[in-house]
C-alpha cells in the first residue's frame, strides 16, 4: 500500500489523500527487494542524538513551519533522493460510451495546464499594464487574468506576480526579480527610480548586518531575529523567507552538520552583478571586508597549514609502515591528532593577534580624532567608511563604540557625537600600545 496519506487523525480523516494497492506478486517482490537493498545500507542513529532531536522536534513543534531550521542525524547509509520523471504528454481519445480511462483524463489535465502556464506570462503584462498607472491589489489582478483564463489559480498568479516586484520579501534577493513594481501597504504600484531605492533601504540594512556577523570561512549561528527586528524593521517570519532566498542566490553558505542548527558563512564565490548592485551600502561593506579580512585570514590559514602539512606528512609515512602493531599505529594516529589540534592552537593564537593589533589601530584612530576636537557622529556611514580607511573588520568598529566586555570602553557615543570616557586609565589600554601612544602624546609624557 503507498500512498500520500500520513498515519494521524489529519492525515486519515481530515484531508483528501490519494494511496493505491498493489497485489502483484511479481511487482510486490520487486518493490520488497528494492527496499531490502536500501534497508540494509541503513544503520541506526545514536541514542543520545535521536533523544536529543526529539526534544528538538518537540520545541519546533510550537514555532511556524516557515521559521524551523533544518536539523540532520548522522548517518552511515547514503542519501535517498528522488523526483518525479517528466512523463510524456498525448492527447486523450475520445470515443463515444467508451470505459472512462483515469490515466487519459490526468494525461490531458497536466496538457491544458501547461497551456495555461505559457499564456500566463502574456496576460500578467497586459493586466500590469492595464492597472500600473494607479495602484492596484492582487485581487484585482486576479479578477483580470481570469476573465481569459478561468482555471488559474491565485498561488500561481501570486508567485508570477512577484517576480515583477522589486522589494517583496519573496522576490527582493532573486536574480531573476524586474524591477517593474513595488510593494507597500497591500498594494502594488508602479515602481521608480526614487520608489526603488527607499524601498529597497531595510533590505539594504538587512544584508549589511549580514555581512558584519559572517565571514567566508568560519560558519556561524544566525543572528537573533529579534535583534535583527530592531535594526532592519523586518518581521522573523520575513528573515526566515530572506535567508533562503540568500542560501538560493549563493550570497550565504549553510553548513547542516548533524546534531546540530545549520550554521551559516558568505560565499566567497558570490557576484555583486545585475539586481544585487542595488544594495549599495552592503555591497560597499561586502568589498571592504573582502579586501581585508579574507586576505589576513588566508594568510594565517596558510601559515597553520604549512606548519600541520610538514607535521602531518611525517605522521602519514609512519602509519604507511607495514605490518605496524597496533599499539604503534594508535600512538602514531594519536599523534596526528595532537599535530592537527597544534595547528588549529597557532591559528586561533594568530588571528587573536590580528584581531588586538586591529582594534588597538581603531582605538588609536579614534582618540587622535576625539583630542584634537573633531566631531564625529557615530552613524552607519561614518562607521562603513572608518572600516574602509583603516583596512579594518566592520564589526569591530561597532563593538569599540558599543564597549564590548573584551574591548577597553575607551569611547562613549550618543547620537550626536563621540566623547572620552571619563573613567579611562592606563589600566584600560593595556596590551593597547598604539592607542597608549596617542594618549601620551597628548599629556605630553
């Protein structure tokens, strides 16, 4: 028995499902040989895993299908993919008082819709054009495509609309997306130049802060969307269609790692062309950070490497011995792993170095401007620009000015402007000596 019905009250009572039978015995045993080739691929998951999925499911269980995040067990058996194959399409035979054949209707539905789907392009135009010189709802284009085409259903009419329209959170980060319309407050207008800019802002904001919190090597967790709410106005269940819409295009990167949330970097490979121009200040933060942390980054992750490389060779030709006992060969596997986690030590080591020289050349920066008088307003373009001028990682620019428990708060900032705090001492600036310079250049000592 196969069939799409789930084993629930929903799935058994509640819903139009469709199953059939097979009682072929040749079939039936073709069917139960294929899956005893697949079974027998299969292992069991880890208790402590399975158990703590299920905890996992359990708190999902209250959030929108929309907002779940992926979650993988691990698995030894290979992965199990499958679509349905594109059948060929014929015209039915109509004969008179004949048996009515079920396969010749459902052939002939899938024909008619599939004409339907290559007119539908023609009649959304001439319904834009028809409607754009004012503002519009969807329902009435819904009411203009239907007058020709009757059977269209809205989803179909929906999805085809947005790909006119410039911000909808389900269009905005596609490379296919026109910039023909835009929407705001449950209606579409005719988009312009000065309209697609404004509304493309919080999109802007939304990739911008994306890109300060990811890097292109290390993956990491999302950010909170609440926070993200605060600062770019988008709604959680807007983020959650936005991220897929970036995980879609290549600007993010998603590691699923079993056992855990799927974890997020940029993509080193992803291309500021065509639409994606548009978001000017993500795109300006995008190549500062491009030009400088990924290229310090890289750096440190070669010299790691060539260091784990010579280590690793040497531990590679003692396992290659043969006839090894096995206490020589686990001691030399041990000390592969020994050589590996040395290497991860030394790069940690060599970006916290990296990181205190950055924010040390930030602090002096700024302290030299603050003493001399300058007025500096703390906004978002004074920090994208300080990042650049500097050659220096965005986010730390921000977490100087915001006083991060691990950074000195040798800054206090308002709206208005930046000022000293009044409770710096030398005690602060410790293991700061660009920043200490400054400090005694103006003290004269």
């Amino acid at each position: 028995m196969l069939g799409s019905a789930n084993l629930t009250i929903t799935g058994i009572l509640s819903r139009t499902e469709m199953g059939i039978l097979i009682d072929d015995a040749a079939m039936v045993g073709e069917l139960n040989s294929w899956f005893e080739t697949l079974w027998i691929q299969t292992e069991s998951p880890i208790a402590d895993e399975a158990s703590a999925f299920i905890r996992w499911l359990d708190d999902e269980a209250r959030r929108s299908p929309t907002r779940r995040e992926k979650f993988s067990l691990s698995a030894s058996g290979m992965k199990i993919r499958a679509r349905l194959a594109q059948l060929p399409l014929s015209q039915p035979s109509k004969h008179e008082g004949a048996t009515i054949k079920l396969e010749e209707i459902a052939q002939s539905l899938i024909f008619e819709q599939q004409v339907l789907y290559k007119s539908l392009g023609d009649a959304l135009e001439s319904a834009i054009n028809a409607l754009a010189e004012n503002e519009f709802t969807f329902s009435q284009i819904v009411q203009s495509i239907r007058r020709s085409f009757p059977l269209m259903t809205m989803r179909e009419i929906y999805f085809a609309l947005l790909q006119h329209c410039a911000n909808h959170v389900r269009s905005v980060f596609s490379q296919d997306t026109r910039n023909r319309l835009i929407w705001a407050n449950g209606r579409f207008a005719q988009s312009s130049k000065e309209l697609i800019h404004q509304a493309l802002v919080p999109f802007d904001v939304f990739l911008v802060h994306l890109v300060e919190h990811f890097d292109f090597i290390h993956p990491r967790d999302m950010l909170d969307e609440d926070d993200l709410k605060v600062l770019t106005g988008i709604r959680g269940l807007d983020q959650a269609v936005l991220v897929s819409g970036l995980l879609e295009c290549g600007f993010l990167e998603i590691d699923d790692i079993p056992g855990h949330l799927p974890r997020y970097r940029l993509s080193e490979v992803f291309e500021w062309s065509g639409r994606y121009k548009l978001f000017v200040k993500a795109m300006h933060v995008w190549n500062a950070k491009n030009s400088s942390e990924i290229r310090k980054t890289e750096t440190l992750r070669l010299n790691a490497l060539t260091f784990s490389k010579s280590a690793d060779e040497a531990v590679e030709k003692i396992l290659e011995i043969e006839d090894m006992s096995l206490p020589d060969y686990l001691h030399a596997a041990k000390k592969k792993a020994e050589v590996a986690e040395q290497a991860r030590k030394e790069l940690q080591a060599a970006k916290r170095k990296q990181r205190q020289h950055e924010i040390d050349k930030l602090l002096a920066h700024l302290l030299r401007d603050v003493l001399s008088g300058k007025q500096m307003p703390p906004n978002g373009e004074m920090l994208a620009a300080l990042a650049v001028e500097l050659n220096v990682n965005p986010k730390w620019v921000q977490k100087v000015l915001r006083g991060d428990p691990d950074i000195p708060k040798v800054l206090l900032s308002n709206k208005a402007v930046l000022s000293i705090n009044p409770e710096l001492d030398w005690t602060h600036l410790a293991g700061y000596p660009l920043a200490q310079d400054v400090c005694k250049g103006f003290l004269k000592i």
